[in-house]
C-alpha cells in the first residue's frame, strides 16, 4: 500500500437512510479494501469524517508511541 503525500478527491457518495456510504471502488482497489473490513471512524470538527482500516490505525498508534518514548527519553 502506498502512502502520498498528497490528498486524491475520489468523488462523492450518498449517505443512505441507514447511515452507509459506498466507498468509490477506485479507492477500494488502490487499499485492498474488501466487504467486512474493519475501519476506524474519525471526526475532526464540524462535518469532517475519517475512515482508516483498523490493522492501519493500529499500527499509526504503535509508532506514535515508540515515538513518544523517545521523545520522554530525550527530555531526561
């Protein structure tokens, strides 16, 4: 999986009456995201919403950790 720097638009989706939106299979195949994937629902202020496969957050979260560490080390 490749990780830009830069932000893509990959167009826009409609939320249903049961709250489900259809991610564009563009960006599906690009993530290899498949029917039953976990994601992580974020939100950042008003009417911004995030959507990070969990196995990806999880491995976000170790490193800001190990980076943390580090930093605390540094200040000692």
């Amino acid at each position: 999986m490749s990780h830009e720097m830069h932000p893509k638009v990959y167009g826009t989706v409609t939320l249903g009456a049961k709250g489900q939106v259809v991610i564009p299979v563009e960006l599906r195949k690009k993530l290899s995201l498949r029917a039953n994937d976990k994601m992580v629902v974020l939100s950042k202020g008003k009417g911004m919403i995030g959507l990070v496969p969990v196995e990806e957050f999880s491995r976000f979260l170790s490193e800001i950790s190990r980076l943390r560490e580090s930093f605390e080390a540094g200040l000692k």
